[in-house]
C-alpha cells in the first residue's frame, strides 16, 4: 500500500509480517521481517521489471521466531528511515514526522 504522505513509500502487512520499500530514482530500499515476503516481492520485480540481480543483501540479527508488539515494530522502522535519511535527505522528513508518534 502506498503511503498517503510520502509517495517513495510502500508498506505491506500479511499477518504479523511486514515489507517496507523505498523508492528513489533508480534505486529500491527495502527491509522485512519475513524472508518470504523478500523472496516474493523479489519475484515480482523480476517479473515486471529488468532488474540487476548482483544486488548486496545485508541480515541484520534478529530472531524470525520472536513475537513483537506494534511499538516495538514502530520503533524498528523510525529507526530504518533516520539511517535512510543520512542517505537519502528527502526522506527526512517522513523519518522526523513519524518519530513523533512513537
């Protein structure tokens, strides 16, 4: 679903699973809590879009089978888009207008 502030922005919930993706210029971001939801999202870009598949994943450490809370999954994305941010100063502002509902 895209955001309704923030046009770069795409989130996708199935359960308690997330995929959250950045779009800018050329590039896509993208960061989920289940593997799954990468390998199909990756799937369907390739379908759709001649896409470069030499890309460099990175894992962060986290344990798949752990429960979260809502706060805690708020937290982890605020957290995703300031590191963006650094990067890529238009999404600043989505990063500094969300972190004030935490």
């Amino acid at each position: 679903m895209r955001s309704d502030y923030e046009p770069m922005l795409y989130l996708n919930n199935k359960g308690n699973a997330f995929i959250v993706v950045f779009l800018y210029v050329d590039d896509i971001i993208y960061s989920s809590s289940s593997i799954s939801l990468v390998d199909e999202f990756m799937s369907q870009m390739t379908n759709e879009f001649e896409i470069l598949l030499n890309s460099k994943p990175f894992a962060t450490p986290m344990n798949d089978g752990a429960e979260m809370d809502d706060a805690r999954c708020f937290r982890r994305i605020v957290g995703s888009l300031t590191y963006l941010a650094h990067t890529h100063p238009n999404i600043a502002f989505l990063g500094g207008g969300t972190s004030k509902f935490m």
